[in-house]
C-alpha cells in the first residue's frame, strides 16, 4: 500500500488500494466474486466468474468505495490496538448490533448501482454466506475486530450484483419476465417496474 497518498484515488489506482487492503484483512476479490456469482447467476445464467470479479473491481474502482474502506477498515484496526476513545472502543469489539454506524457506512456504497444493491445487502447481511461469515467470525475472536469490515464487503458485492442486474437487463427480461420484486431476505435481480 502507498504510504505517501494524500488523497484518495480512484480508477485504477483505487482498484490496487482496495484489493491490498481487503487482503490485508484477508479477503480476496475472488470470494467477493464468487458472492457476486451466487447473487446474480440465476438471473442470468450466462454468468461467469470473470465478468463477477470485473463488477466487483468495477465498484472498486469508485472513489466513495474507496473512502468507506479506507475509513471502516481504518476503526476496525485501531479497535484491534484499543486505541479508540471509550464507549467506542468496547462497542466495536462486542460489535455492538445497536452500533448501526457500520451498516450506515456500508449504504454508502450499497446504492451506488441503485436499489437493487439494497435487498441484496439485506440477504447477505442476513445470511452471511462464504467469506462474509467467515470475516464475521474471525472478527469475534478474542482481540479481533472486524465490526467495519463484514458490512463492508457485503455492500462491495451487493453493488457489483446490481451492476451486473443493470448492464444484464435484456437477458433478464428474457430469462423472467414476471419476476416479483425481492424482499430483504432475497437477493435481487431485477429493478421494480
Ligand atoms: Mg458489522
């Protein structure tokens, strides 16, 4: 990771920082992919792991992505050193479900491809399938800390689905023409009518 940066890239640059510091946290793109993949696949069947890690750096490549995790993954580490100020420090490491600010930041990413990536955060968050549940997990070890992170990548991959839902919208209408808005416990494929 750069070092000397002042200011948040985007573009390509941005894509590099990201992946360094979801690898960092040991995510990697291609688990983000593979979400992607189950997210979106039986709306277009053609799917294929190359075009879902292409979304995901898509999204990656967003400067306010880019800010979001610069900022969730930067409260999580300082979590992990104690060195955030009190009742802050204690609520991140119980990752405190009242907390609600790590979902918030995650919006901010959420709807960047429209309401689509909404319902498709509320079933990961709800489900917390692959590398989703396993960050959630690793962050409630002792002195581990991932109360940022697991909202984080959920919003990433919910986004880059709805990208795909959006840029795949002639296959969709082929493949379900009637298919009934998802609720938050589903993923979603297509936008309303
Ligand atoms: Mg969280």
């Amino acid at each position: 990771m750069k070092a000397s940066l002042t200011h948040t890239p985007a573009g390509d640059e941005a894509r590099d920082l990201c992946r360094q510091l979801l690898l960092s946290r040991g995510v990697r793109l291609p688990d983000l992919a593979s979400l992607v993949h189950r997210l979106q696949s039986r709306f277009v069947p053609d799917l294929d792991a190359q075009e879902c890690l292409d979304s995901i750096l898509a999204v990656l490549g967003k400067r306010e992505v880019c800010n979001a995790l610069l900022t969730g993954i930067a409260l999580d580490v300082l979590a992990e050193r104690g060195a955030l100020p009190e009742p802050l420090q204690s609520t991140m490491l119980r990752d405190d479900p009242l907390y609600g600010i790590d979902e918030v930041l995650a919006l901010s990413v959420v709807n960047i491809y429209g309401s689509i990536g909404f319902t498709n955060y509320g079933y990961l968050d709800k489900v917390k399938p692959g590398v989703v549940g396993r960050v959630d997990r690793r962050g409630h070890a002792p002195g581990r800390c991932n109360t940022f992170l697991d909202d984080l990548i959920s919003a990433v991959v919910a986004a880059a689905a709805a990208r795909i839902a959006h840029s795949r919208s002639d296959t969709l209408a082929a493949a379900e023409p009637a298919a009934p808005a998802a609720s938050p416990g589903q993923p979603a494929g297509a936008p309303p009518p």
